[in-house]
C-alpha cells in the first residue's frame, strides 16, 4: 500500500528511526486479529468445541489469535458473551492497570467496551466498574458488550467528565483514560483515516486528551493508578502529553507499566509501553501513574433494595427467589454490589431484570443470558434449529408454559415464552442473524 501522507511519513522517520522500513512494510502484511475469552463464562475448552483458536498472544493471558473474525462475530458463543473480539494490543492498558479482585475502578473513555469487559473479568464477582462514553451512540454499543459479559457489578454512563468525574471525587483505585486520538495505531485496519492524521488534527487530540486527564486525576484515591492510553503512535499525544499531565500533578508520578510486551516507550526513563505491528499488534501506548497526595472522598448515595409481588412471582417461576433487586422508574434491576444514585444519565446498572408494565413483569434478555441454570430451559442441538433461532424464528416443541431460558451447549442464549407447544422467540432485533 501507498501511502501519501507526508506529514505521518516525516513524523513516523523522525520517531522510529531504524524501524520505520518495518512500519511502511507492515502496510502489506495481513491484520492481526484476536479473541479474548471471558472467564466469567467460559474457558479455551469450551470455546474450541466451536472455533479454532491459535497461539496466546504476548498482550494478555486470555488472548488468542485467530484468523476469521467475520465469522466468529456471528457465532452464538460471541452472542452469549463468552468471548470479545478485539484487536491484541489492546489488552495492554488493563493489565497494565492491574485490577485486583474487590477494587473500584473508571473506565472514563469505555467504548465500545473492550477494555470494560477485561476490567470485568479482573474483578471477577467483587469491586465495582463504572464505565462512561460520552457519545450517546457509542455508549449504547458499550452497554450491548458489557450486557452480555454476565457481571452485575458496573454502572454504566452517558457523561460529560466534568460531571461525572467530581462526583466521583478520591473513589477510585484504579482509573483507565483510553483517550480519543489520532488513531494512527488502526491505520492498517482503516488505511483511508491516514489522510485525517495532520499536525492540526493531533494538536487538537492532545489538548482534549490533556482535559480528559485533569478530570480523571480527580476521581483517584491517594496510591491509586491511573492509567493513559492510546491506538496512536505519535508522540505528541503520548509521552508528551503524560509530560504536561505530570508538570500539571506533581503529585502523580510515572511508575514502570510492568508489562513486558512490545518495547520501552520513548519517555526518559522508559515506563511508558509501546506496541508496533512487527511485536504482534496494530499498535497501542500505555502509560501508568500513581497518586501520592492525600485527596477527599465523595460520597455516593446508594439505593435501597425493592420488594414487589410481581418480580418475586417471576423470580420463583425462574428458580432464582435468593436475587436481589431495586426497581428504578418500573425497571428492575439485578446486583449483588449496590446500586448507586448519579447525578448522570445512568444506562444501566447490574442486570436487568425486566420492565413493570401495567401490573405485570416483561422479561429482559439481558437477565436469561446472565444466570445459567434456570428453573426451565430449552437446548437446541440441532443446526437448522439453532440457525433459525438466531434469525428470531420461533420453535416448535412440546414445553411448560410460561418463560423459558434458551441454551446452546449448555450455554445461555436467550429466552422464549411457550405456550405448551410454541417457543416464541424473543430475541432482540438487533442481535438476530439475516
């Protein structure tokens, strides 16, 4: 491939020096691709039943490369949340930001909700993930990932930083800014963005991403992380702008990231972490801080659990009277952890349930694929049910009446309602296969 823009070819020269050949080379070679399995759900045995899964790779412990990416998209393992398809690379920051199990974590940049489902996965059953996107259509796309991964302890938001982030003032232990940027770390994958990279455009990348960091600095407890990271490999928006982040916060310092992936970033002392294409990614930059100062804590209000005829009625139906609920404006909501009480459009919170309409309880999607095991279930073994499933068809089997969770492999993939002999499909729209 081409490239015509000089701008990037100069500063690419200027930065990587001896590597630069590899760069422009590595525009003719085949995108790497990877799968990250979510052990909330799933483990590389059950998912090679399905799917071909090739070497780990050096990013990330639950990584694997694989080849068809298109393909696994569609397969009903990635609708029920057993894996998330995301380019390897990216697995750095999180573990970079080494989340530990019962930690409060800020994912302020969260979508589409790589990055998110990984914390997720660190976190296992304890801590808390808030996650906020502030563009609305990127936030819906990260509540569809985060609502398949099977965790009842996040809360996700459509903010402003400004707003969220006082409001969550010394409460973080850990904190991750995958900023906006330039992106010339998905150039390969978007060769048509290359022209879009100009000397303007990452000036104005560096300031949003320096503002972001100001406000995310507010939310970190005293020794907690923060962790900055980018897609791109310009300076300006990486060491340079960790730089001005730290002449602005003397009391955060630049600590080792602990990765050994890729290579030294080009910071004086090398803490920072860098990826290229020839060390097994696309690209990424991480850079990992710790608060020393001393710093006051918010309080946030938490919501009182609910009681309601109906949702107990449905709950015992299900097999699952031990789970407890809060009902928000008629929407029921699952957590073990508590519910909080924003000044923020909350999207979602937990899992949910179901919605209260008019004296009765309308079942959500969201809570069959969460909870394995329900009282009465459907698994599909043959290919030409589960395919017509997926497209939103209904099935015909004689089954009790009433809600029913539906499995392939075991493995939670929806629900229907039967009414002794009919399985109506209740598969979102958006999810179903054409």
């Amino acid at each position: 491939m081409k490239i015509d823009n000089q701008y990037y070819l100069e500063q690419m020269k200027e930065l990587l020096k001896e590597d630069y050949d590899r760069l422009v080379a590595s525009f003719d070679e085949p995108l790497y691709k990877s799968l990250r399995v979510n052990p909330l759900k799933a483990d590389r045995q059950l998912i090679e039943q399905e799917i071909a899964l090739g070497e780990q790779t050096p990013f990330d412990q639950d990584t694997y490369y694989i080849n068809d990416e298109q393909k696994y998209g569609k397969h009903p393992f990635h609708l029920a949340g057993l894996y998330y398809l995301q380019e390897p690379s990216a697995t750095m920051a999180v573990n970079a930001l080494d989340v530990r199990e019962g930690d409060i974590v800020l994912d302020l940049c969260a979508a589409p909700g790589g990055k998110s489902t990984q914390i997720l996965s660190r976190l296992g059953r304890s801590g808390f993930l808030f996650a906020n996107e502030y563009d609305r259509k990127r936030a819906n796309t990260l509540l569809s990932n985060l609502e398949r991964w099977g965790a009842d302890n996040y809360l996700i938001t459509n903010s402003t930083t400004e707003n969220l982030c006082p409001q969550l003032q010394g409460l973080c232990d850990k904190v991750l800014v995958d900023a906006p940027c330039s992106g010339s770390g998905m150039f390969r994958k978007f060769p048509e963005t290359v022209n879009d990279f100009t000397e303007g455009t990452v000036r104005a990348c560096a300031r949003r991403q320096l503002a972001i960091l100001d406000q995310a600095a507010l939310t970190v407890r005293q020794n907690g992380v923060l962790v900055y990271s980018t897609c791109t490999f310009s300076v300006q928006e990486d060491e340079e702008v960790v730089s001005a982040f730290l002449a602005d916060h003397p009391d955060f310092q630049l600590v080792d990231s602990g990765l050994s992936c890729g290579q030294k970033g080009f910071d004086e002392k090398g803490y920072c972490r860098r990826a290229f294409p020839w060390q097994g990614g696309e690209g990424h930059f991480v850079a990992k801080m710790i608060r020393t100062s001393e710093v006051c804590q918010a309080r946030l209000r938490q919501l009182s659990c609910s009681h309601d005829k109906t949702v107990d009625a449905f709950l015992k139906e299900v097999g699952r009277e031990d789970l407890k609920y809060t009902v928000i404006n008629d929407r029921v909501y699952v957590s073990s952890q508590p519910l909080y009480d924003l000044n923020a459009a909350v999207l979602r919170q937990g899992i949910l349930l179901g919605e209260l309409i008019k004296g009765r309880l309308e079942p959500h999607h969201h809570f069959f694929i969460s909870f394995p095991g329900l009282k009465n279930t459907c698994e599909i073994t043959d290919a030409d049910e589960l395919s017509r499933w997926l497209k939103g068809e209904s099935l015909f089997r004689n089954a009790p009446r009433g809600y029913l969770q539906i499995t392939y492999r075991q493995v939670p993939i929806g629900f229907s309602k039967s009414d002794g002999s009919q399985l109506k499909n209740r598969l979102p729209k958006g999810l179903r296969t054409v």
